[in-house]
C-alpha cells in the first residue's frame, strides 16, 4: 500500500498541490489501482497477440486526390493583399 508521503512526491513530480486530506485519499485511491493491476500481472497470457483496443477499428477515411483548382481568379480576389500571382503577408522576421 502506498503511504502518504509517496502520494506527496508524486504529487510533487507531477506539480500537484494537494492538502494532507487529499494525500490520504489518493494514497488509498492509488493502491487500489496498482493491487488491480498485480492480479492483472498474474493472469497467464501466452498466446494472446497484443491489442490497442478491446474491438477490430480502422480508419474510415477518403482518398487523397490531387486535382487542379479552376477558380483560381476567386481565390485572388478573395486575397486581402497579392502581387501577380502571390499572396502579400506581413513580414514575420526582423
């Protein structure tokens, strides 16, 4: 079982103010996570292939698709400041 002061160097690390209330809590709170975790170690899992997730995801994404824009006029006007065929933006370097 942790005690309160490794509850208190945690906190510490991770730049948490917690009262001496909360030290106390935590320390039983964190415990129990890592008793959890120790039955959790015990269990045999030989054969078992690694997962990220409890179910089969994928990705449903679309196709990139390169196309040329035909507007390109209206992207222009929309522009606040160009020059031919740039866009003006405000010089960020000094």
């Amino acid at each position: 079982m942790l005690n309160r002061e490794q509850v208190h160097k945690v906190a510490l690390l991770a730049r948490l103010e917690l009262t001496p209330a909360e030290e106390e809590q935590y320390a039983g709170q964190m415990s129990s996570i890592i008793d959890y975790f120790e039955q959790l170690s015990e269990l045999d899992t030989t054969g078992i292939e690694p997962t990220t997730r409890a179910i089969d995801m994928s990705n449903i994404t679309r196709r990139d698709s390169l196309s040329s824009y035909q507007n390109l006029a209206g992207i222009y006007a929309a522009a606040p400041d160009r020059e031919t065929d740039f866009f003006k933006v405000p010089k960020i370097m000094t």
